[in-house]
C-alpha cells in the first residue's frame, strides 16, 4: 500500500474512533480515498482490530492459571475482569491492572494480561463497561458505551482494584498499571488518584491530563508514544515536559514512524513488531524494579 494513503486512511480511521463520527462518513471518505466500496472496506478491515486474530499467548498454557469473574469495588459495585497468573510462581508476586482500550476488554487484553502473567506477575484486566452491562462483542457499541461512561466512578473503580490488589494474599504488596490508548489515558489519571498504592505506572498513547496536574504525580511512570500519532502528541508533549519540570519519576519513549496503537497485533496495519517488542522489554522491566519483593 502507498504510505500517503495509507496514513491518510490511519488517520480518518482515528477520527471515526477518536472523534466518534458516523461509520457512513467513514466509509464514504475511504471510498473516495480506495477508489471501490469494495477497497475501502478491505482498507478498513486491516487498519480496525480483528477481534478473530491470533493470540500470542496460549489461551491453555499450563504455566498460567486464568479465569473471568466478578469483584466488588467502591460503593459495593461489581466488576467484571479477566484474571491471569503464573501457576507456580514459587516466591512473592507483583499484581498489574491491565487496562483496555476504548473497545472494552476484548480478547487482545486478556491474551495481554497473559503476557503480563508469563512475566511472572498476577494479572487483572478489568472490564470498565461493567456498570453498563459489560463489554459487548459489538466494537462500535463499545465504543459508544465508553463514550458514555461516567469517568468519575471509572476512575474510582480503577483505584479500588488496585487497593485490592496490593492485599492479594502471596503477592508482594506492590501494584503497577498498563493501559493502552483510552486505557493509556486512564492509567495517567489512575497513578495521579491512587497514591502511594500504586507502585509504577505504564501508559500506551493514550491522551495526557493537563500539565498542571504534574506535581501531584508521586507514582514512577513510563510513557510510550508514536511517532506519527499527533492526536496524542497534542497533549502528551506538554505532560512530559511538566513532569520533567517538576523533578517527577517520568521515563518517556518515542518510537518513530509508527502509529498510534503500534503494540496492537490484531490490526495488520498498525502493528509494528519491533517497536512492540522493544516497548515491551521496557515496561516488564520497569515493573520487575517496581514490584518485585525486595530482598
């Protein structure tokens, strides 16, 4: 595919997303762009996540053992998540909230929160479209339903699963955070609410608070942005130099030429495995200092 269009296609596929326009529009102007209803729907098919794709993980991986169920969190509310950990860990383990995209929690997160699982970590992606019904396999409507969400219990939510999980019985008393785009933007929000209980922090491309909220920031925080995603750059730019300015334990990467949702393995076109994998040795990393036990 010719990069120009193909970046032109990325970003009015963004807008549709980001932006919540119609899918007529968007159809519309990738016709106009592909040339065939036919070519643009295929256009479309390669940049959106394909729900069908491949796991990288084993969804019966005898090291792990997983399951899906419920939890109470503020107000006596209920949570659904998905839950992974190492079967045998043989010593204390760290736990990570994993924290989903504006899809709400799809397959890709919970094979996600088995990666963070075979690190050696225990692992929760909870589904924030809970007090809506839960997630459903229409990724439009989720979209809609995230659009809709009530950002203060979100928040809340988020900040009484950490709690719970810094008292997991085995685990190390220290809790960390990824999230990925609308879950990059929540986990910023979530490392500036939770205090000193949430021990590290990780954000992919995911939209920035106000900068002037930098010097509440006490969490270590790794951030992962696209060099061709300047929707997010808008905000993460400034939030990066504030934290910078304030002296705050901020670690910031920039990966170039790749776009927004570059650690995405079920989008063919957006997916940048070399990036993913680097980004990734960063943040296992960063959360092995951060929650491990100490000797």
């Amino acid at each position: 595919m010719d990069p120009s269009l193909r970046d032109r296609a990325i970003g009015l596929y963004d807008a549709f997303t980001h932006e919540h326009r119609d899918r007529r529009t968007l159809l519309r102007q990738m016709t106009a762009l592909a040339g065939s209803v036919a070519a643009a729907e295929a256009l479309i098919g390669g940049i959106a996540a394909a729900p069908a794709a491949a796991a990288l993980t084993d969804v019966a991986d005898p090291r792990l053992v997983t399951r899906k169920g419920s939890y109470r969190v503020a107000g006596g509310a209920s949570m659904t998540g998905y839950f992974a950990a190492p079967r045998n860990p043989g010593r204390p383990v760290g736990a990570v909230m994993v924290i989903h995209e504006n899809r709400g929690l799809q397959p890709h997160i919970e094979d996600v929160a088995r990666r963070v699982a075979l690190a050696g970590f225990f692992a929760v992606a909870p589904d924030f479209l809970s007090a809506q019904g839960g997630t459903t396999a229409d990724e439009n409507l989720a979209r809609e339903m995230i659009a809709k969400a009530d950002m203060d219990q979100v928040l809340a939510s988020a900040v009484a699963t950490v709690a719970r999980l810094g008292k997991l019985a085995n685990g190390t008393g220290r809790v960390g955070t990824v999230g990925f785009c609308w879950g990059g933007a929540l986990v910023n929000r979530v490392a500036l609410a939770a205090g000193p209980a949430l021990a590290a922090a990780v954000s992919y491309y995911g939209p920035a608070p106000d900068p002037a909220e930098a010097p509440r920031l006490n969490t270590p925080l790794m951030l992962h942005y696209a060099g061709k995603d300047a929707r997010v750059a808008q905000t993460g730019v400034p939030w990066v130099a504030a934290l910078k300015a304030a002296n705050k334990p901020v670690e910031a990467f920039d990966y170039p030429g790749v776009d927004h949702a570059f650690n995405n393995d079920t989008s063919a076109e957006r997916y940048d495995k070399a990036a993913a994998d680097l980004a990734w040795g960063r943040t296992i990393d960063f959360f092995h200092r951060h929650l491990d036990a100490r000797a």
